[in-house]
C-alpha cells in the first residue's frame, strides 16, 4: 500500500505542530554476523536533509556504534511529510534485504534478526530521550544485563534468577 497510510496521516494532521517523523521501515533483516564489521551499519535516507538527520546519525553512532550511511530517497513515508515541509528521514537497515515482497516475513527462517532491529531502535530511542531531555551525551555500555551508564556500580544492576540463561 506504499505511502498511503503516511499521505493519509499527513492530510488529516497538517495543522498540527509535528516536529520531525523518523521512519523505522525495514530494520531487522542483517545479513552479516555480529563479529563482522558490515554488521553496525545502517542507511539514514531523507528528501531533504535537515538536522534530525544528522542528529539522528550522530545518536545512532554514540548509543549503539552504527554508523549511518546517508542519502536521498523519496521511496517511503517519510516522503509524505517531507513534501508537507516536516522534518522527516527514513531509516533503513544496511543489507536491504527481501523488503516488500511475498517472502517478506518472520516465517522466513534468516529473515528478522531481533538483536539487530533492538539495536538500531535503541539508537533512535536515545536520540529521542535526547530531545526529551538535553544533557550531555555519555555513551552507554554494554553489559550482559543490557545497556547501563558508564559509572555505575556493578553492585546496581540486578541479579540472576535460578532460572535464568547466561552467556557461554
């Protein structure tokens, strides 16, 4: 249905005081391994390049390590509010992927990588708490119980349960 859903939202929505859209469409399919350097790597697309494009990219890199390749695209929703004069980008995982097509489905074994959608939706959810909440960026660490600020004592971050899997 491409864009209609994003046409739609931006007709009956134009008045209203929208600041920017970010578009999370296709972040879960990554071809590459972890270990592998491809793997924290993303595509940031806008129609007209404005700040949330380059914050978003420098949020991206400070929260989670991918780095953005950015560029011109007007193949998605973000094109709707763009054309509306929002603030809009599009991101995009880095190996493309089967995106819209028959086969495009979490019943396709290899087909979503979670791990990897998490990261790259915990690199815009930083970006927007940054909004939210300006302070001075510290990147985060990553930890075996997920990310926690650098500087925290161990003795902070919760215990295992019985029940509970760890890590080789």
């Amino acid at each position: 249905q491409w864009m209609i859903g994003s046409t739609a939202y931006v007709a009956d929505h134009a008045d209203e005081d929208i600041r920017s859209m970010v578009n999370l469409d296709c972040i879960s399919y990554q071809a590459a391994e972890p270990d592998d350097p491809a793997y924290a790597r993303a595509r940031l697309y806008y129609t007209v390049r404005t700040d949330v494009v380059d914050d978003l990219a420098a949020a991206l890199k400070l929260y989670t390590g991918v780095t953005c390749a950015t560029g011109e695209s007007n193949r998605s929703d973000h094109l709707s509010f763009s054309n509306a004069g929002f603030s809009a980008a599009w991101l995009w995982a880095s190996t493309g992927g089967p995106a819209h097509k028959a086969w495009d489905s979490v019943d396709t074994p290899g087909n979503v990588n979670y791990e990897y959608a998490t990261l790259l939706t915990s690199g815009v959810v930083g970006y927007l708490a940054s909004l939210l909440f300006p302070h001075e960026p510290r990147a985060p660490e990553l930890t075996y119980w997920g990310w926690r600020q650098r500087g925290t004592a161990d003795t902070d971050r919760p215990q295992a349960s019985a029940g509970s899997r760890g890590r080789g």
